[in-house]
C-alpha cells in the first residue's frame, strides 16, 4: 500500500492551525513578560550582599531546574488547585508554569551576565561619586543586558518549544490542534509537518529579531 | 588633607597593611613604590574606601572615611581614582564618561556638563575624541579620558594607581605629560608608580613599601641616590 502524500491536507489544516498557534503566541509572550520579571528579580537577589535572599532565590531556581517541566505543569493544574480549592483555568495554568519555569533559566543567565562585568567598572562608578544603585543602573546593567541577549534569545526559543507540553492539560495551543485535526482525518504526516513549519518559522523569526538587536546594540558600542 | 593612622587591612588571614601611619599635605606630590604585594594599591583604595579597613583611621579632607556619619560618595569625590586599566564605561563615549558624574553625582544640566568635559578633554588633549567610544581609542588615550572623568568632579586629591603599567611604553609619557601638568596646577597626588624619571621631576616625597610596611619614604633625590634599606636598595638595583 503506497503512501499518498497529499499537500491540499496542508493547506486545509493552515486556518485551524492558526487559531492554535495565536494561542502559543500568547502564552509564550505572557509567559516570558513573568519569566523576565521573576528571573531579573531573582538573579539580582542570586548576587545581592543579603545571605537569606540569595538563598530564597537559590532555592526556586534549583528546585525549577532540578524538576521536568511535565511535572511542574501538571502539579500547577492539577496539584495547586486541590490545596488552594479552586481550579484554575488551563490557560493560565500554562502561562504560569512557563513564567515560572523561564524564570529560573533567566536568573542565571541575569547573574552570569552581571558577574561578567569586570569589577573595575563598579569601582570606576563608585570612584566618581555615583551610588550603589545608581552605578548598577548607569554602568552594569546597559552592559549586562547587551551580554544577554543571545541566551535571553536562546531561552526564548526554547519557552516558546515548551508551550507544546501543555498539551497535557488541555490547552488549546498550536500542537493541541494539530492533535485534534488529525483526530478527525487521520493525516498524521501532513499535519505534523505543517504545525513543525509553523514552530521553525516563530523560532527562526525570534533569532532573526536578536540578530539584528544585537548587531544594532554593536554598532552604539 | 589626608591622615592615615595604624591602618591595619586584613584579607582574611592575610595581612596586607600591617599599621601604615602617612600624612599628605595640600599640593602635595607623594610617590608610593615597592614591589608587588607590598601592599601600596590597596592602600591607595582604603583612602577612597573601595577596601574597608580593618583597624586604624583615614581622614580625607577632614572626614574620618570609616565614620558611619561620613557619606562615602562624597569623599569619593573628593579623592579622584585613576586605576591601571582605566575602567572607561565602554558603553559611553569619551565625553559621556566624563559628562556622567557631573550630571548624576553634581546634578548639572546636561548641556552645562558637555561644556565643562569638552573642556576637560581639552585639557588633557582629546577634545577631537568627545564622540569616540573607548574601543577606539589607544591605552593612553584612554588613560587621558579616565584622568578626565576624575577631574571632572573637582577632587581635592587624586589617587593614581599604577596608571601607566597597561601601556605600550610609547604611550606612557602623554600621560605622564598630563599628570606633571596636574602636579603643576597644585593637585595633591598619591601615586602608585615605578616610573623613575617621573618621581624624580614630580614628587615632593617618595615611599618605599614592602610587606605591608612603609619602610623608607625620603625626598626623591636621596631615595634613588642614597636609599637606607636594604630592601629599598635591592628593589631599585632592579628596576633601574
């Protein structure tokens, strides 16, 4: 029995696929806006003078990195909701699992980053009168933040990757779709391959976007 | 201008001043040498407080810098830094760096403080190089913009920290150029420094540090001609 591959298949799924993907979009860029916040908070706290905070941040950027982010989904839909006595709506769930999860990547990349700057700069800052924070604001963090943006592109990446597991708990995304189109017409290859395209278009669209901040960034060096 | 008492600086077990007792006066010109480890950079740092001290006191300009009552920004602008591998803020151009503290610490307007850095590059012989970015420049250069952005802030004192060993040897004397101007004008300098030729032109005292103590300081002329200590003895042999 040949293999009748069939484009029109493609084509057919595209609008529906759509409807998934707006919604990977959306929780990859909620996701991330929490990730961001949580993992800029936390590699600060990683690297400040106050023992307790570095430890509390110690603490949710290993136990995040040390679990699947499986379990971490499934616990915040399923396991959260039993000890809180509500539930909480997928979506949500998957927003925060993603913030969550991104978050604890993001704070080592935002302490590597800040480590990296040489001390000198903070002593320069320092020398010149500027305060503690003021030299943070001023000298360390324009130049932290550029020596960030391939791993923050790279961890984008990857969240954005991640959004397909929520899957497990219902969410409407860009893989849950394509599941459910091929629930109803069996093409397996087709429509695997369609939605494959459409995450290697958002991910090559994510490194083409660093690329060209990052080289814009080079030239005001 | 600046009194240094039994300053005593530990790192851990390390002790790396072992009770320094030193006193700078106005205008004055003091070159600190020794061999490394000896103790002068930090030294240098515990006048401005980048180390904190473990025991002893150092007053600048009357401020005891260790006083919990002392705002440490300000003594900061009071004793300009110069360190070994300049430190420009390599985001900024050479006119923003000299431009940042005047806005952010002096609170001037930004156009009042492009006047004054374009006058201070003037003075140290960058004023072509306001818009350059520090990659572009040479170490001297760089060296002469970081100089710049010290002065900036009006420092009753400048602290050099061996501001010409990161220089190809061509470029040491546009900055030594500069520094000699500074002594001219009536700057007090402390200088960390094994330029020979410079501590004999410029300084008014030179000191001689080993392990933690000052253990010879006397005019520049008898220091090179006629040092006292064997140690001192041994070290300029070398370097000469």
């Amino acid at each position: 029995m040949g293999f009748d591959f069939k484009s029109s298949v493609m084509w057919e799924s595209v609008p529906i696929l759509l409807i998934g993907l707006k919604w990977t979009i959306l929780i990859t860029i909620f996701g991330l806006a929490i990730g961001f916040v949580l993992g800029a908070g936390s590699g600060l706290l990683k690297i400040s003078r106050n023992a307790f905070l570095r430890k509390l941040a110690g603490v949710y950027i290993e136990s995040i990195r040390g679990t699947p982010i499986m379990v971490q989904v499934m616990f915040i839909y399923f396991g959260l909701p039993m000890a809180l006595g509500m539930r909480i709506n997928p979506m949500v769930a998957g927003i925060l699992a993603i913030g969550l999860n991104s978050g604890a990547y993001i704070a080592e990349i935002v302490r590597g980053s800040f480590q990296s700057i040489e001390p000198g700069q903070a002593e320069a800052g320092r020398s010149i009168g500027l305060s503690h924070f003021q030299t943070m604001y001023y000298i360390i963090w324009p130049q932290a933040l550029k020596r960030m943006i391939p791993s923050l592109g790279n961890q984008f990446i990857i969240s954005l990757k991640d959004t397909s597991i929520l899957v497990v708990v219902g969410v409407g995304e860009l893989t849950r779709t394509g599941q459910e189109i091929i629930a109803s017409n069996f093409r397996a290859f087709e429509v695997w391959i369609t939605v494959a395209l459409m995450y290697l278009v958002m991910t090559l669209s994510i490194a083409k976007l660093l690329n060209y901040i990052e080289n814009k960034m080079d030239i005001n060096k | 201008m600046i009194e240094i008492k039994d300053l005593i600086k530990n790192f851990g077990n390390l002790k790396v001043l072992k009770g320094i007792n030193l006193e700078i006066t106005q205008g004055e010109v003091t070159v600190i040498m020794g061999p490394s480890g000896s103790g002068k950079s930090t030294l240098l740092r515990c006048i401005n407080r980048l180390e904190d001290i473990t025991s002893g006191t150092v007053i600048v300009d009357g401020h005891d810098v260790m006083d919990k009552k002392t705002d440490i920004n300000f003594i900061r602008t009071e004793a300009g830094m110069v360190f070994q591998q300049f430190n420009l803020f390599p985001h900024k151009t050479a006119l923003e760096n000299v431009t940042l503290g005047l806005v952010k610490v002096r609170k001037k307007s930004t156009p009042e403080a492009n006047i004054l850095g374009k006058k201070l590059l003037e003075k140290v012989g960058l004023a072509d190089k306001a818009d350059t970015y520090p990659e572009h420049l040479s170490g001297g250069q760089k060296q002469r913009v970081a100089i710049a952005r010290s002065l900036a802030m009006r420092p009753k004192a400048m602290l050099f920290d061996e501001p010409t060993s990161a220089l190809d040897p061509e470029l040491v004397g546009e900055v030594l150029d500069v520094m000699k101007q500074l002594s001219c004008e009536g700057m007090t300098m402390v200088v960390v420094t094994h330029e020979m030729g410079f501590a004999k032109e410029v300084a008014d005292r030179v000191i001689f540090m080993d392990e933690g103590n000052i253990i010879e300081e006397n005019t520049p002329e008898k220091i090179f001609t006629n040092p006292q200590h064997d140690r001192t003895k041994a070290f300029l042999k070398n370097i000469l």
